[in-house]
C-alpha cells in the first residue's frame, strides 16, 4: 500500500454505469488483485474531506496502468468523475482483502450489478485463460450494463435488466440458477440487496441436500461490500460490518469476505451494535 | 451479536499477506510465556534483567546495559518513577523512561534520515508537565488507531507522540451504521468507542509501541471514575506510553460526556486517574461543556498536567430520502477544519485561565492552522481528521512549523507559544 500520485490517461463514459478513468500509477498497478480497492482524494482542498473508494476495475501491471469506474454522485465523486487527460490524482492503495480463486475451479461464475462489475471485469481477464468464465451482470436498463467488447472474448456474459431492455427480464437472482449448478466457484460484487439475496439461496443451499442444485458453488462464494468509508487505513472503524466472526472492517479485513461469514438483516448489512 | 474478537480465520478469502493487526495478534498469542524472553532479546538484556526490570550487575557490561542503568539511576534520582510496580504482571513489561526525549527508547531503530527538514530546528515542548516531547505534533485519538496501521505508510517516529484509540476497561463493539458522515469541511462520527479493551491493548500494542520509536499517549475511556482507574491501572508499565490523555468528552456513548460537562465531577475523575499513575495525566475537554473554562480550572487544580482542546462538537445530518438522520446514533461528533475557530477560541480562553500546557486540536491541516493553536496559547497540537484525507498532514504539519522558525529566525518554536494572548492585567 502507497501514497501515489496518479496520471489521467484516457477517459470513457461507459453509458450510465459511469466515467471509467484509466490512470498512470505503476506502483498501486504492480501491487494490486482484483477486489482490492483505492482510496481517491476528491480534490485538493478539505471539502469535501473524505477519500473515496473505488474497486479497481483494471489492472494493467505491463503498463502501469489502472481502470476505475467512478459515478459523479456528490461533489467529490463528481469532481474525481470530471477529471481528464494529464490531470493528477492522490492516490492511496492498493487497499483490503482480494478474491481468491481456487487452483481446483473449473467453471467459475461471476455476478455483478451496476457497478460491481469492476472486479469482475479484472477477475474475468485474470482467469479466463485458465478456467471457464462465465458473467452474470444485472443492471436497471441496458444503459447501466457493462460493453462486451470490452470482456475476454472467451468469456460467456449473460445479463438481465430490469426493465427488459436487454437479455433477460429481472434481476441476476432470477438468472443464477442454472449458472450455479454449471460453477465450482463464484464471486459477487454489487448492491447490498443483491448481496443479500445471494446469501438467502446460500443458507437454503446449506440446509439442503448435497444434490441441492447449486449449492458448491454458493457455497464457495466469495463477495465484495461496500460501506461508508472514513480512514480506508484501519484505524478509524467507521465501515464495520458484522460477520461470524464479531465486528468486521470493510477496509482491511474486507472488502472481500465469504458470503456465508457476513451477516444480513432486511437485505442490508445486519446493524451493528450494542445487544 | 455478542462481541467476540476478530480472529484470524482459516478460510477467509483474504490475500495470502497478512495484515499487520493479524501478524501483532499472532504474536501476541501465548505471548505471557514468552514475554521476559522476547522482552530481553528486545532490550539485550538477560531474561532475569528483563523479569526484574533492573540490570544485573554481574554480567559482561553492554552498551544498552549502561544505558538502562544511567536511565534507571537518573529515575531513582527522580523519586524512582520508572521503577513502580503496580502489581506483578506489568514488571516485565517495565520499561525505562526517558523523559528527556519524550520517547520510550533511546535507541531508535528508525532514527530520521538527514534529509528530515526539522532536523537541526528546535521545535520541542512541554506538552503536559514532565512531559517533553520533540515536536509539538501529535496525532489526535481515533484518528490514528494504535500507530501500527499508518506505520505501514509514513515514518511514526517523527511525530511528537501519537494518542491511540480511546480505550475501556472491557471491549466494545460500537455504535450501529452509519458511523461516519460527511459535512462542510468536516465529518460527523458515532464510531460509540469500538475498541479491544485495556488488557488486549496492552498485550497486544505494547511491543509493537516501543518499536514504533515515538511516544504514546494512552486515551482513557469510561461510565465511571473507575473505569478510568482500571483502564490506567491495566495500562501502567506497557512499553511506550508516556502520559495518559483522560477522555471526559466522548459524544457517543451515552455519558460519555457528563464527566467532561461538570467541574465537579470532570476533577473527580483527574485526581482520581492522578492516584493511580506517576505519568502525566491530560484532560480532554468537550465544547459542549456549559461553561469549558470552568471544567477546565477544576481539572487543573485536581492536579491535570495539561488539557487538550477540544474534542468533537454535537452536530447531526439528516438523510432527506430516508426522512431520519445518517448516522446510526443520530447525533455524532464534528471535526475537521469546519470546528477550528471554536478549537481555537476554547484554547485562547483556557490558555488565560489555567497555568498547565494546552494541547490544540480541532481541525488542523497545516502548520499555519497549527500556528493559530500555538499562538492562542497551546504549547502542542494534535492532527486528526485531516489524516483521513492527506495521511502526510501530520507530518507536512512539523516540518511546516520547521520551516516557519527558520524563516523568522526564531529560537524555537516555543517563542510563538500564546503571542496572541492579550498582555495579563496585574
């Protein structure tokens, strides 16, 4: 993890999914694995204050070069999103816990929705040329789905809207089904209700059968959460989330967690508190 | 859910690397046993030396053997302070003082390259009474964990101390999400105090304090005056601390507060943390006390070394969508540069009515901000929020006031020290 200060290389507006920066910034890019994060400082000045996260959503170690999907949401996220060409970026990272895929995982199944498709989309081009990969992306419209020129060719990619306007109708959970019975392993990223919603098939996987269809994959799944973020360093333990094993920090511990450590409540992270 | 500490875990998808946190709590696994015997390899002393905290005189003299012994003979001559024992377990963990220095340990593994602009600069001062420390720049509690985590990006050993965690006598997990909100130059915080607890904070931070090479400044938490006495009581002889910063301000967890609010009870909790400790005892105090000055002369004449000021102010944000405020706890605390002319007035007020050192905090970014403090009268600062967003502000903040006493030919740093008081009235 270093402090470094990042050169804008190219932009792209990726419909409404966001800006995708690609940055100069050797030293994050030489360290990084998909699921970790960097920690962006919106600006110059103390407002607004916070760094924000992003997943990194290339990593490019021969040239240096990392890809972040940034939203214009709020003053910092539109600040970072407006940056172009040969601007400068603070950058802290890289940050948190990384997918592991198992040696074993031949089929592996990726899910992402909206813009939990970044580390997919680095786990897509690190392990397609030693498994198959197949991505399962779900987004409100076909504006909000990733391009799929811009996926390994030998990646099958499946995609539901909400709205019906490409693939199929609904969500990655009315999808996922057979896609899991196909999978040894599989990674989500994405809102906390579809998190969620993975979690309960998971926990009626576990109860279930051995011949439950699906359920090795559901088991071995692994997941990347957001939360509110302050310090993204480990000290200031504002992005909690709870797990198996007690209080967990998104930004250290996490983001990456086993679905079946973290705890949900009402399609949330499960609260976190005193009993 | 109950608490229960995070453990390493076996299958976690994690990266194979393991964090700092977990290689400390590795260590620190069974360490009881082992302590003398990694204590003594720290120190190059015998196992027995270590046990006893004293040099045994029949061994082939050391270099750090003398050391140890010039320190424990200039202690004696102090009245012996670095060689109280409270009680058996802290014994090993005994280490000596060195005042003079404000570190722990004279010799430092991570000694400052020459390129270091506030080499050569004297920028010491006395942050709490017997309390010297060579740079006014602290890291302010919660803002900086226990040291180790920005260890891993800057060199911890410039500052002139770090204050760790708020620590409590048992465990606490926390407040619910959200625990952080952004706000005008600032952020609003309910964290609630999440924290391992005295004992783990010691067994597991003591070791790794002293190695830091920089001081430590232990913030005390609790509901009762004797939480703060066990809390100092678990802490006494764990290397490192030298002073003990006495939270009676903390906004988010119920009665965290009330003891920083009231004179009265505000000097119960000093002279009681007071009896415990020969260490310096600073008193944090909170701007939303009724009348700060006055909690401020109580905990000066209940024997405070110095105060710090301010913690957080009250304040809240309201989620518009959801219709109910952001942070889980709804208030929390402010900080950032949004509080510094309230952290800067409550300083220039209780710069003129008490005698003991000022520690100023509340939103410094740079050594201009730092400067407002140390004029108004506070002899050291502390940087805190600003980290969050530049983890080298602490740093750029020393070598910042470096360059401003260069600049103006000063002394030291201590010649700026409440320049903007007005003249006292005889």
């Amino acid at each position: 993890m270093i402090l470094e200060d990042g050169r804008v290389v190219a932009t792209d507006e990726i419909g409404q999914l966001g800006t995708v920066l690609r940055i100069s910034a050797p030293g994050i890019a030489g360290q990084a694995r998909a699921g970790q994060f960097v920690h962006v400082r919106p600006g110059l000045s103390f407002d607004p204050l916070l760094r924000r996260p992003y997943s990194f959503n290339r990593i490019d170690r021969a040239a240096g070069e990392i890809e972040l999907i940034v939203k214009a949401l709020g003053s910092g996220g539109g600040w970072i999103a407006s940056r172009r060409e040969g601007d400068r970026l603070d950058l802290l990272g890289p940050l948190g816990s990384s997918f592991v895929i198992q040696r074993s995982t031949r089929n592996l199944l990726l899910v992402a929705g909206g813009t939990g498709i970044a580390p997919m989309r680095v786990l897509a081009e690190q392990e397609s040329g030693r498994r198959n990969v197949t991505l399962l992306m779900g987004g409100r419209s076909v504006a909000h789905l990733w391009p799929s020129d811009r996926l390994p060719a030998s990646v099958e990619y499946v995609t539901t809207t909400e709205d019906g306007s490409f693939g199929i109708k609904g969500r990655v959970t009315d999808a996922i089904r057979p896609l899991l019975e196909w999978a040894d392993q599989s990674c989500a990223c994405g809102p906390w209700p579809m998190l969620a919603a993975l979690g309960r098939l998971r926990e009626e996987a576990e109860r279930a059968a051995a011949t439950y269809p699906g359920r090795a994959a559901l088991l071995e799944t692994q997941i990347a959460v957001e939360q509110h973020m302050g310090c993204a360093m480990g000290v200031c333990r504002a992005c909690v989330i709870v797990t198996a094993d007690g209080n967990a920090r998104v930004c250290r511990e996490g983001p990456v967690f086993s679905l079946g450590d973290v705890a949900f409540a009402e399609g949330e992270p499960a609260t976190v508190g005193l009993s | 859910m109950p608490w229960r500490r995070f453990r390493k875990k076996v299958e976690r998808p994690i990266d194979v690397s393991k964090s700092i946190e977990e290689s400390l709590d590795d260590a620190a696994d069974g360490e009881s046993e082992e302590d003398a015997a990694e204590l003594a390899e720290l120190d190059d002393a015998t196992i027995a030396e270590a046990a006893t905290g004293e040099p045994n005189e029949d061994r082939a003299p050391t270099e750090l053997g003398d050391k140890l012994r010039g320190v424990l003979e200039s202690a004696a001559e102090r009245g012996g302070e670095a060689r109280r024992e409270r009680r058996p377990r802290s014994a090993p963990r005994g280490i000596a003082l060195d005042r003079s220095s404000g570190a722990a340990r004279s010799d430092d593994a991570h000694a400052a390259p020459e390129s270091y602009p506030e080499l050569g600069v004297d920028l010491s001062v006395e942050a709490a009474r017997g309390l010297r420390l060579k740079n006014p720049v602290m890291t302010a509690s919660g803002t900086f964990g226990q040291g180790v985590e920005y260890a891993e990006l800057i060199d911890v050993s410039r500052l002139g101390a770090i204050v760790n965690k708020g620590t409590t006598p048992a465990a606490r997990p926390g407040n619910p999400q959200y625990r952080i909100a952004e706000t005008p130059s600032g952020i609003l915080n309910s964290i609630g105090l999440e924290n391992p607890g005295a004992l783990e904070v010691a067994r597991k931070y003591g070791k790794a304090w002293a190695e830091l090479g920089v001081a430590v400044i232990v913030n005390v938490a609790g509901y009762s005056v004797d939480d703060y006495v066990y809390v100092v009581h678990e802490m006494t002889g764990t290397p490192g601390v030298v002073a003990y910063e006495i939270n009676v301000s903390c906004p988010n967890v119920k009665g965290g507060m009330l003891f920083g609010c009231d004179p009265d009870l505000a000097a119960e909790v000093t002279s009681a943390v007071k009896a415990e400790t020969d260490l310096p005892v600073i008193v944090k105090l909170t701007p939303n006390a009724p009348d700060v000055v006055a909690v401020a002369r109580a905990c000066e004449q209940a024997g405070a070394d110095a105060l710090t000021a301010i913690n957080t102010v009250l304040g809240m944000r309201i989620d518009t969508r959801r219709r109910r405020p952001i942070l889980g706890t709804g208030s929390g605390g402010l900080s950032g540069p949004a509080i510094r002319p309230i952290a800067v007035h409550v300083t220039y007020q209780v710069a003129q009515a008490v005698a003991i050192p000022i520690i100023g905090a509340g939103g410094i970014t740079n050594a201009q901000d730092a400067l407002e403090f140390l004029m108004a009268g506070a002899s050291s600062v502390q940087v805190g929020t600003a980290t969050f967003a530049d983890p080298l502000a602490p740093l750029k903040v020393i070598e910042g006031l470096a360059a401003y006493v260069k600049e103006h030919g000063l002394a030291s740093i201590r010649d700026v020290i409440g320049v903007a008081l007005p003249a006292p009235e005889d």
